[in-house]
C-alpha cells in the first residue's frame, strides 16, 4: 500500500501490511503518528492527514524487516529515505 502527501510518500510492502506486530510498532515508534494499527488487528494503516509531518527521523524504518517500509521524498524527485 502507498499513500502519498504533498511531500512525503509512505510505501509498506503488501506481504508486511497485514503484521499486526509490525503495525504495533510502526504506531509506538513513529513520532507524528503517520501509522496506526488497524482496530480489527489487521495491519498496518497510513494516516493519511499525517504524511507530510514526517520528520525523516528514519525509526519506522529501523523498527521494519528491511524494504518493507520506504519513506519516498516527492520534492526530491521520490528519492527514497
Ligand atoms: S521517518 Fe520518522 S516521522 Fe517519518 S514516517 Fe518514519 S517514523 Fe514517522
């Protein structure tokens, strides 16, 4: 799944989106709340209204298996965080 802001696009990988776990904490780490963690246990949900407040801070990628979670900067042309 990917949703994109303004200026920051979020990608979780499909075959990671469903891990409640993996959602747990992607909502714990993330200081602007960009990920929740679906109410019925099923995964990982982007916030969308959230997206553009990143802070790069890169912990929702250090609490991810590699690759399942990119942080795209659209105003640098997608590059990937
Ligand atoms: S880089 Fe930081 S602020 Fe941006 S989505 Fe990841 S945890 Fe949230």
């Amino acid at each position: 799944m990917r949703t994109d802001a303004l200026f920051i696009g979020i990608e979780v990988a499909d075959d990671h989106a469903a891990d409640p776990d993996l959602a747990a904490r992607l909502e714990e780490v993330c200081p602007v709340d960009i990920y929740a963690a679906a109410e019925d246990g099923g995964g990982v949900r982007i916030v969308e209204d959230n997206v553009d407040e990143c802070v790069l801070c890169r912990l929702c990628l250090d609490a991810s298996p590699p690759g399942a979670v990119r942080v795209l900067k659209l105003y640098e042309d997608g590059a990937e965080l």
